[in-house]
C-alpha cells in the first residue's frame, strides 16, 4: 500500500488503480461487527433489507419470506460499546393487512421517513404509513412482483418502477395511484429495476432474458441501451450478442455518483458498466470456498510480441493494454 501511495505522489500510477486497491483491500478484510447484534424478529428468511439516512437515525426495514415486514432502530441509545439494534415494531402474520406471501421489496420513501414500500409474491405493491402502520394505498398486478424502486433524487415525478412475472416494466404513480404507463422491450420476467440516482428520467431493468436495459422514461420509444457484454465485438448471429450475462440477471445497482452501473445474474458474474455509454468495463468480482471476494480488472500492461526471432534474452516490451484503458478513462476522473 505504501508503495502505491509513493508512486501516486509522484505521478507514477493512476490514482483509480490506488482507489481499486483501496477497496479491494476493505472488501477482503470484512468481517463479522462483535458489537452489535440484531434483534431477531423473523421466523423466515429475509430476502430485502432497506436502511435510511435522511433524519440521521439510520432505520432499518427488513422484508421476510412470510410476508412480515419489521421496522429497526439502528442507533446505539445505550452508549455502551456492545449492543443490540432493537425492533421498533412489526408487520405481523396477525396484522390485517401484511403481505399473504413472500415480501421480496421493501424501500423507504426517499425523502421523508414517515413512508415506505414493500411489494411481494402476493402480486401487490403497499405504500405504508410508517406512524400507524396502516396501507397508505394498494397496487394490484396480474403477476407476482419481484422488484420496486423509487428514484432518491426525482423532484419532478413520484413514480414506482415495478419488475413482475411479466416481460413488461411497469411504472406507478404516487400522485394518482394508478400504472401510469408500462416499458415494452424484454423478453421474459423482469427480475430488478433500478433509477438513476443522477438523472430523474433514467431507469435500468434486468431481465430473465439475460439482457439490461436502460431507459429514458420521458421518451416514447422508451429504451436508450441494451448492455452489451462483448462491447459490439460479437456478431448479431451470436446468440450472447446484446445480453448482459450468459443467464438470467437477477441483481443490479447504480454506484452512488451514478457513473457505473453494477449487475450480477445466474452465470456467477458481477459486471461494472458505464452507465453513460453502456460499455462494459470488463471488471469481475468472485467468491470462492476459500471465503474470499475477489475484485479482478485487466492488467494494466500487457506483453507485445518481439519481432526478433533471437534466442537471446532480452527485457520483456510491454505496453497499456487497451480493455484498460477502455474500461477506466471515464468522466469519473473529471
């Protein structure tokens, strides 16, 4: 590390490489916070977590596989170095109106903590009164719901993007509680949906179809970009040619600054895409049962072959190998 700090003062290596290694080096030494615990409150697995920073207490909404929802208070108010995050209160298999099955989204309101989401296999998407804990309003879809997403920087719109069992996007309106319109382009279910946090109108979806899009929700032909994982490289009659991953794409997220965008599908892959031009960055992640994560890019050199045929030794020509540069000249330096 140090000699990565010595050569970025002196101008010698590119200060993304520092920040890579930066966080590689963070990512690896996770572990396990011995000081505080969660309180217990599922039966079931939990398959969404959402937590706020708008009012400075950092709640916590978890979502279950029994339809319950329980909201936490993650701030220590004991002041003693070890812990419990307690349950404030809970959506309940009791309550009259939890979800009949699996709860798979749950998201705040993003600028005020007095609502949030939860949409589930019950094919019903419910915007909760967060003081009462009672349905502000109830939409009803034909197919089980995967996803939702409410976009954290919108000023002009108050639409929900919802993923179903069908191969359309549909787009609810807070203000008029009805689906405002719906987005034609994938081929299957939609498995994630997530806004731009930079733009207002930009939306990205993933599909069972292997394929990412990006969209412009203002716009009537609607879709901007479908992610391409070969970058255009393949021929159209390939059969991977416009997909995202070589299997369903069940995961995505935009990077705070919403530069990049990063998705993960059933192939065992995480992919970074600029999200500007679409391009893919070429940068993987990996788990392994040796329990490590590991980030991997192109080297940064790569060899050129020697024209001279001598058998005698020489010092190895190298030069910038170009997915790198590719992948890393972005308007994130600017």
């Amino acid at each position: 590390m140090l000699s990565l700090l010595y050569a970025r003062q002196a101008g010698l290596e590119d200060p993304l490489r520092f920040r890579r290694a930066q966080s590689t080096r963070r990512v690896l030494e996770l572990e396990l916070n011995k000081d505080r615990d969660v309180e217990r409150i599922h039966g079931s697995g939990i398959n969404t977590l959402d937590i706020e920073s708008v009012e400075g207490r950092y709640s916590m909404l978890s979502g279950g596989s029994d339809g319950v929802i329980v909201l936490y208070d993650l701030e220590n108010s004991t002041r003693q170095p070890y812990y419990t995050c307690k349950a404030v209160c809970s959506i309940g298999r009791s309550h009259p109106d939890v979800h009949k099955y699996s709860v798979e989204t749950v998201q705040w309101y993003p600028h005020d903590t007095g609502m949030f989401t939860s949409s589930s296999f019950d094919k019903t998407l419910k915007v909760w009164d967060t003081n009462t804990l009672q349905i502000a309003d109830v939409f009803n879809f034909e197919e089980t719901v995967y996803s939702h997403h409410m976009s954290p920087v919108a000023t002009k719109h108050c639409l929900i993007a919802v993923g179903t069992r069908g191969p359309k996007v549909q787009l609810c309106d807070l203000k008029s509680g009805s689906c405002s319109h719906i987005l034609q382009g994938h081929r299957q279910e939609i498995l994630a949906v997530s806004w731009s946090p930079r733009y207002d109108y930009i939306l990205a979806t993933a599909s069972a179809d292997n394929r990412v899009k990006l969209w412009d929700v203002r716009r009537a032909s609607g879709c901007l970009l479908t992610l391409d994982q070969h970058n255009g490289k393949k021929s159209q009659a390939v059969e991977s040619a416009n997909t995202a991953h070589n299997g369903k794409v069940n995961g995505l997220c935009f990077t705070s600054d919403g530069l990049h965008l990063l998705t993960v599908g059933t192939d065992d892959r995480m992919r970074l895409w600029n999200s500007s031009s679409g391009e893919n960055t070429l940068e993987l992640y990996s788990g392994s049962r040796d329990c490590n994560i590991l980030a991997w890019v192109p080297s940064l050199y790569e060899p050129v072959p020697d024209d001279d045929d001598d058998d005698e030794e020489t010092t190895p020509k190298s030069q910038l190998n170009r997915a790198f540069e590719d992948a890393w000249s972005s308007s994130d330096e600017g």
